[in-house]
RNA sequence: GCCGAAGUGGCGGAACGGUAUACGCGGUGGUCUCAAAAACCAUUGGAGGUUGCUCCUUGUGGGUUCGAAUCCCACCUUCGGCACCA
C-alpha cells in the first residue's frame, strides 16, 4: 500500500467523495420497512443568501449524530429545505430593485452549493422551499383549514406603525429609548389593525400536558411552561358606580375583602368613558406615553411604579368598599380582562402602587409563618419591660433608632408571644406614647386601648391618633406608608402566602387551604363571577402587512362580507411584477391585479386580504412538506409515506426558538391530529437545543463588530472534515462556544495525525513478536475507547468524543513503532479510529476506509462494539487520603481487597508521617479509586 | 424586570459526591534546516521548598459531608428569549 500513502488532502478527497456518494445514491431516501426508521431534522435554514458558520455549527453536528444512527442499523433519512419568506427579501427588492423571489432563490441556488460542501447526508431530492407556489399553496390551504375549525378570527390589535414610511414595523425595526423608526427616525405609533390570528389558547392545556410523552430539554419544557402560564382562579365582575361592569380575573379571590383600588390598562375601552372631565387632559397624556412603551419596560417590575386616577370609583362586590379606579401601564390588555383588583396587602406589585399614592393597605390573609415584629422606642416605656420581655422569653435587640437614642427592635414568633407583648406594652407605655406591632398581626397600643388595622377607617382612624400624639407622621396619607418608613419592618409589611382569612366579613377565620375554593363557590352562588383559568399565552397573530409572505387567502365582498378563497381556487399567488415602495410599505395593496377579485360566493367585485401570514406559518408545517414536496394531492402530503417517516425522531436547533417555532409546531401537529392528517399527538419525539457559536473574541458574529467567520475559506484551506470537527470540538453543543483560528489548525493537525496512523507503513515494525500484553494493552485501549467514544455520541458529547478519539490516536502514534505493528489488533485498532471518526469527518473516514481495503462506504458499516472484559484495566492508581488530602497514590492490581486496599494505604512513608500523633477515627474505602483515612 | 442557562489555568474546555485542570490552543526549551515554516520531542495552574514535599486555587459568602467544581441557601457577573428578525 506503500503508494497509496500520500499526504492528507482534503481538497481531492472531499470532491472525490461528495461526487461518489451522489452518483451512487448513498443518501436517498429508501422506504424500508423491514429496518427501524429514523427521521432526523435540523431546524431549515433562512435564505440569507451566505451559509454562515452559525448554519455550520447547527447542522455539521446534526448530520454527524444522523450517521450515527445510520451506523446503529436505523434507515435514516435527513431532509433539508429552505424558509423563504421574511423581511431580508424586501430590503433587497427595496434597496437593490430586484424582485424578493430572484433574490430569495438566487440565494437557494448558492446555499445548496455552500452546503454540499458540508458533506452532509442530506437527501436533496425531498428539498422544499417555503416561498414556491407548490409549497405555500399548502401553508394558505391550513389557513382555510383552520379558519374552518373557528381556529382563525380576525380583531383589531396595535402594531407599531411610522407615520411617515405609512408603513407597520417589526420589533427589531424598532430603534431606542424613544422607539424610533429604523429607517427613517420618526418616532413610532400605535396603530389598531383588523388583522387574522390564530386561537393557539384553545389548545393551551394539550400543550401543556402532553409535554410528558416528548423527550424534550427540561430547559425548554419550562420555558414553555412559563409561556403559556396556566393560573387558575375567578373572573369576578367590579362595577363602577355609574354601573359599568368592570371584570377582573384575579388568581387569589380569597384576598378580596383586601381590594382598595382598581386598576385598568390604559388601552382599556371603558377608560375614556370613566375619565372625569377634570381628569381627561392628564389621562390622555399617561395613555399617549404608556402606548409608546414595549411590555418589557411596562412590566419591569423594578422602576418606579407609575399611575392616574381617573376620577371614578367602582364598588367592591363583596364587602361594599368605595374604591378608586386608576389607569397604570403595569396592567395590560392583552393579559386577563386588562384590569385589575389590587390588593396591596398580598401582591408587591400592588403594595408599591399603593404606596407610592397613598391608597390604603390593609391585610386580610394571616401570615403563616406567625412573625411579628414592634420597634419600641427610646422613652416610651416604663423601667422593667425589657424584664418583662425576659421572662416571656421574647427576642430582642437594643439598637439606635434615629438619633433619638437606644430603642428594642423585637421579634414575635406566635399569639403566645404576641398576646404577652401587648399585655406588658399596655402596662408599661408611657403616656403620650404609642406602640405598634406589625406582621402577624397589624395592632397599635394606645395608653387607653388597642387598636387593630382591619379596614379602610381604621387605616384613618390609626393615623389620626398617631399624629396627634407626633404631628410629622402626618405627612404619611396610609399607616402602612408611615410603617414603611421604618427599614425595621419592611420584610414584614406584606405577604404573598395562603393562609387564613382575615378581616373579610363572613370568610374571617376560614384556613388557607380552602379559602380559595370556598370564595370562588360564595361568588359563584352570588352570581358575582365564577371560577376561571387563564394563560398567560395569547393567541398567535399570524397577519403581516408585508408583501414577501404567503397571502391570506380570504376576499371581502360588500355584499357577502368576509369569505374564504376556495380550495380549488389556491394557491393566491403572489404577483411577480410588484413595485416595491422605498418606504417599505407593501406593494400588495397597490398592486391591482391582485388586490381586485371578484367574490367566491355572488362573483361580485371583491378585494382580497392585502396582509401575509407570518413565516412561522411555513415553518410549522415543514416537517411535514418534505416528506412530499409541494404535493398535488388533496391533503399537503403522501400520505403513504408520511405513514412510514413520521414524526421526526430526533429534531435539533437553536435554544432561541424555545417559545415560538417549538410552540407553532406543536400546535399544528394538534390541529393536523384533529383534522385526521396525522395520528400522533407531537411533531418531534427528540429534542436537542445547541447554544450560539459566538466570534473569535467572544462576542455574537456581526458584520459591524466585524468578527464574522465564514465557513467557506476554511472549507477551501483546511477541508470541510476539519471544520466539522473544529465545530464539535468547541465544548459542549448545548452551550455553544466561540470560533478559533489557531484552534482549527489543532484539528487539522490531528487529522493529519490520523491520516499518518491508518496510511503511513514507513515506520518498520521492531522485528521483535509482540508479547500478548503488549496486545492485551492495545486491545484495552481500543475497546476503552470504542466504550468512551460511544458514551459520548449519545448524549451529544461530540467535544469530548473528539478529545478521547485524540487521546487514543496519539496512544496509536505510538503503537505504530512497536511491534503490535500489523498484528490483528493493530487492524481492529485502525478500523475502529476510522468507523468512530465516519459521522464527524464523514470524507477522512471513506478515503482511510477505502486505503485499509474495507468496502464502499464506510457510511453503510456497523458502529462498533466494545468488550467489557477486554477494556477492564488491569491497575488501578488508588488515592491515600488522610483526612480528605492527597497523600499518596498506589499502583495496585484492579480487584484488591477492602482490608489489603487499607493495609497498603497505612503502610505509605507519607501517610504515616502525616497520621503523627493522630488517633485514626474511621477509614473511608472506595473500590479501585480511594482510601481515606480519618484521624483527630 | 420576568423566564431560561452558564461562571474551572494565559485561552476553549474535562471531571458517576472521591487523583481538579483530560483533550486541544497558546507559551517556553530542544531536534531537523544555511535560515525560516511545517513536523517531531520535552515542558507548562500559582506560591514556597532541602529531588522525594508543603500550601493555595473551580465567580463571592455561608452550609451539608470522612470528602464538594459537583448537593443546599444567599449574592455577583455574563449570555439566550420575552410574542412583527428568523
């Protein structure tokens, strides 16, 4: 084999290889059914024109997993296509002149050459782009499908919109503090749109139980958890005092008694009607500014908390309590009813709204844990209470209050030692002097009785008595702002526990575990609201006022209304002769030929829907358009084959689509259940999230930043096997990583190794037999490294599968020089390094595969296997620790006793010397790794 | 802010509650060469020391344990998502 063994170039033998795998069809796509099917998919690239390394890093451990299986005997198919649609395309047609479909597929056509590169066994002959006719005929075909099913109803809802491109803007389109419009500047509006969205929430609660039969990240299932937000709890009716119902939904009905104000969105449709005309300037203006915030700032619950009062007050179903109704952009429409009830007793949200303008706080849930807290202060009692406080065996500390002097900061634990502290405080308060305990229990001693805060004219009363004794406390307008003022008792102050009712008429008494239910019966009997479950999850607004999208298919008719393109009729193309608007605007509305139709239903003249649908459309259905693209039949794909491949087995992507994308398509395999499409629940058995390959200098690649690697040049030098590995190797998938240049060159280097271990035979072999230990050792190696290596590809270690293929290389390396040389082993050594590298560096492995006489290809071997008593080490290096440091290390045999594991360790100079005047205590063994030895 | 994740040598990272720093990069010294590159060999966490050793070190502070990078609590920092980017 002496001519075969050239230098390691990738260049030849990755052309040689891609041609040979195509001509021999080694990727198709078979139905076999007589061999365990394996769907594998990776999330479908956007058409951005230029396969970054980010695609790379997503897909090039994707593929290697896919071999993986395929050398585990499963018929594997791994489909790739395109997401078509979006934004870019219209930039392009905008800033270039040219249409979004040339630019969108002249960048397919360059993809699919950047990505053959790749030497993925991808099958390209089911590719699907999102953007064809044949492809979102389908995507507009579930649009009527749904709008069918009620799943899809049209409302009006806000988009940002700039008044002067008249055109809607994405989030990212969004610029600054001060929202401006990317393009142009001018601040951006709200702007209420009729527009199509999707009834996702009928289906919150599948999503969220039939998460149990997916073998998704933990990560990402708590992700969606928290996305949909299932609360359960009651929809309860406010009415204003001129008799407007104002619904709530609240999930803690058993803090009613506690609501002291109102809160509406200030989107909320009854807020101009409530607004008193001395109010009306000062709401408009909080309205204006309010709508120019995102839901991020509006609901940071760490800026000041900011309101209006509109001038109303509505009325407390359930004790009667006048209370004032507010607008605050921390409730928001879009969430429950889009009003609140506050109870700022139990809520923090609530609590430093009411602080802030002096609404009163008034506790009406007992605080489990019993704490209570009073802050005597210096001079307001009498000599001997701290005695007292001694014998009750009550906690205290001494310490400064102001500059006043020293005072007792105490802490109550329980009505033993609250009832004991109020008995001595009223025996030992010095006249003109009050004292307050506050927690637990909310109670002010005065010299002629005690008082307790328990409702809206205590709150008043309480103050008034205080200030009469100290007039600065009158600056506070609640007991609770002037209780606040005191650090003391800030932990103290509020609660957000169940627990039992308290001054809450008939309820007061009732225990924490049934308080809720039983309030939300008692509405429910007094027809005051009922039991209600909520999501935080709303429903998905798939309209787009874009052009570059699939059109809805939907016509309005003066006469007949809002109807629905016939099935027949699909797809709406979209018109390829489009002028596109410098301001971005879409075209589809000016554009006749499209936008006038006539009426399906009375061929009247009609015009059809202008808006496009969302590209998480195309992307929810994907999976299933590849396994038929743009099919012609009457449902969107072969059902005979969707049968054999579906659903995919094993999905990978980016952790950022946890939310959307995961939900989207998770939700239309329920819809495709339903309409009997398909008979599984979940589009993806298996989920693996990778992180982001970030640049060279840690930062996210961006052509501003300048760091932006591409995958090309690297292919062109190193090979594309070299960045494949490289992209494996950066560390754990999960987490991403950042790029090295010097660290590829690493790869490359060991490679090349490889190249020398399995080609080079000019190392003449000693002449010398090997000794059966010298194979034994050789075949532990190998069989060691079989199991690690294995270990790794299942759980998606890649970067340490790579680190033990290396470590066993370099044991190879020097192998090659002794004379295991050519023995059997050597070749059982060699073969697996090169079966072990196929998925990784599938055009290395085929060339090494090809040089040791194996047979084409090496894609279509058996991974293998690895035996257990041939990777058995024969030594073991046992630690000797005394008392939890390293000692020393002893080489023993493997299966050494407990008690002779022990001796040896006693025995060690080293050990000794550090057991100098110690009693050993107890001798910790632990089988093959450890002794030790505890001593005092 | 909320939700999710991560903090280990000069760098990327490895470590079933049991030898911290595997593997790779980078550095240093050497071999080869007229020279350089490549390749190969050796060495490489920090401090101290009498070759044998000792001490320190996994974001910070506590705790559990014979033993903690790993488990628990609190905090700090960085990253991802937050509904019209895909």
């Amino acid at each position: 084999m002496a001519e075969s063994s050239t230098a390691y170039e990738p260049q030849s033998i990755e052309a040689k290889w891609q041609r040979r795998w195509e001509e021999s069809g080694l990727y198709r796509r078979v139905e076999d059914p007589s061999r365990p099917k394996h769907y594998a998919l990776t999330m479908l690239p956007y058409t951005s024109g230029d396969l970054h390394i980010g695609h790379w890093y997503a897909m090039a451990p994707s593929d290697a997993r896919a071999r993986y299986m395929r050398m585990h005997g499963y018929n594997v198919w791994f489909p790739i296509g395109f997401d078509a649609f979006g934004l870019p395309a219209e930039n392009a047609a905008i800033q270039r002149n040219i249409h979004p479909h040339q630019w969108t597929m002249d960048n397919v056509r360059h993809m699919r050459t950047q990505l053959r590169a790749m030497g993925a066994m991808w099958d390209w002959e089911h590719e699907a782009v999102s953007c064809l006719p044949g492809y979102y005929k389908w995507t507009q075909w579930f649009f009527l499908k749904f709008y069918e099913r009620g799943l899809a109803y049209r409302e009006v809802a806000p988009v940002d919109f700039c008044p002067r491109c008249n055109t809607t803007l994405a989030r990212e389109q969004v610029w600054g503090e001060d929202r401006h419009c990317e393009r142009c500047g001018t601040p951006v509006i709200r702007k209420e749109l009729a527009q199509w969205f999707f009834r996702i929430t009928d289906y919150a609660d599948q999503l969220l139980v039939d998460m149990d039969q997916i073998d998704w990240p933990e990560r990402v299932k708590t992700m969606q958890r928290h996305w949909i937000g299932r609360s359960e709890g009651a929809h309860v009716v406010f009415h204003s005092e001129a008799g407007d119902p104002i619904p709530v939904f609240t999930t803690r009905p058993d803090t009613l008694w506690g609501a002291t104000f109102m809160v509406l969105a200030p989107e909320h449709p009854l807020v101009a009607k409530l607004t008193t005309s001395e109010r009306k300037a000062e709401i408009e203006a909080y309205v204006e500014s309010a709508g120019r915030q995102t839901e991020i700032d509006r609901l940071a619950t760490d800026k000041e908390k900011t309101g209006v009062f509109v001038g109303a007050y509505a009325v407390n179903p359930v004790n009667d309590e006048r209370v004032p109704i507010w607008i605050a952009d921390y409730v928001l429409t879009g969430y429950g009813t889009g009003a609140i009830m506050g109870v700022p007793s139990h809520d923090d949200r609530d609590f430093a709204f009411a602080l802030k303008f002096g609404l009163p706080i008034v506790p009406v849930i007992d605080r489990p844990d019993r704490l209570a807290k009073s802050l005597v202060f210096p001079g307001s009692v009498r000599d001997g209470f701290a005695a007292e406080l001694d014998a009750l065996g009550i906690a205290y500390e001494e310490g400064p209050v102001g500059t006043v002097g020293l005072g007792l900061y105490v802490t109550l634990q329980g009505e033993e030692q609250i009832d004991g502290y109020v008995a001595v405080m009223q025996r030992y308060l010095q006249p003109g002097n009050w004292n307050e305990i506050v927690g637990a229990r909310f109670l002010f001693v005065f010299d002629d009785g005690v008082r307790a805060l328990d409702s809206v004219e205590s709150d008043r009363a309480i103050l008034a008595r205080c200030k009469a004794i100290y007039p600065p406390v009158g600056e506070n307008r609640t007991v609770m702002e002037m209780l606040n003022s005191l650090p003391f008792y800030r932990d103290v102050l509020l609660h957000a526990e169940y627990g039992t009712m308290i001054n809450s008429g008939d309820f007061t008494g009732r225990p924490g575990e049934t308080a809720k239910a039983d309030v939300i019966r008692w509405i429910e009997e007094r027809e005051l609201g009922h039991a209600e479950v909520n999501y935080r999850l709303h429903d998905w607004l798939i309209s787009r006022q874009r052009m570059w999208g699939a059109p809805i298919p939907m016509v309005y008719c003066p006469s007949c209304g809002v109807v629905p393109v016939p099935e027949e009729d699909l797809p709406v193309l979209l018109p390829d002769d489009a002028a596109f608007l410098p301001t971005g605007e879409s075209p589809l509305k000016y554009h006749h030929g499209f936008l006038n139709t006539t009426c399906p239903r009375c061929g009247g003249a009609a015009t059809r829907e202008t808006d496009t649908m969302d590209t998480f459309m195309c992307s929810s259905w994907y999976n299933y358009a590849y396994v038929s693209p743009y099919y012609e039949g009457d449902v969107p794909f072969d059902p005979e084959a969707g049968r054999y491949w579906l659903p995919v087995d094993q999905y990978t992507g980016g952790i950022e689509h946890a939310t959307m994308h995961l939900l989207y398509t998770r939700f239309f395999t329920k819809v495709m259940r339903d309409m009997g499409l398909v008979a599984f629940d979940e589009p993806m058995e298996r989920l693996f999230c990778q992180g982001m390959i970030l640049g060279e200098d840690n930062e996210k690649m961006s052509k501003s930043r300048g760091n932006v690697v591409n995958p090309d040049d690297y292919v062109s030098t190193l090979g594309a096997d070299s960045v494949r590995a490289f992209l494996m190797f950066i560390g754990p998938w999960e987490l991403g990583g950042s790029w090295s240049s010097t660290g590829i060159e690493g790869i490359y280097r060991f490679l090349n190794r490889v190249w020398s271990v399995v080609t080079d035979s000019s190392t003449t072999a000693i002449p010398a037999e090997a000794t059966a230990e010298e194979i034994a050792d050789l075949r532990r190696y190998t069989h060691q490294a079989i199991r690690d290596v294995t270990r790794d590809y299942e759980a998606f270690k890649f970067n340490t599968a790579l680190a033990s293929l290396m470590k066993y290389n370099n044991v190879l390396l020097k192998a090659q020089a002794s004379p295991v040389y050519g023995t059997d082993a050597w070749r059982e050594a060699t073969r697996s390094l090169v079966l072990m590298l196929a998925p990784i560096t599938p055009h290395l492995a085929e060339e090494l595969w090809e040089r040791l006489g194996g047979a084409y290809s090496v894609h279509d071997e058996r991974w293998p296997e690895w035996d257990p008593e041939l990777a058995a080490d024969r030594v073991v290096t046992l630690v000797v620790q005394v008392n939890g440091k390293v000692r020393a290390r002893i080489e023993a045999p493997a299966e050494i006793e407990e008690a002779d594991a022990k001796e040896l360790a006693l025995g060690q100079e080293n050990v000794q010397l550090h057991l100098q005047g110690l009693q050993i205590r107890q001798v910790v063994y632990v089988p093959g790794r450890l002794v030790n030895i505890v001593a005092r």
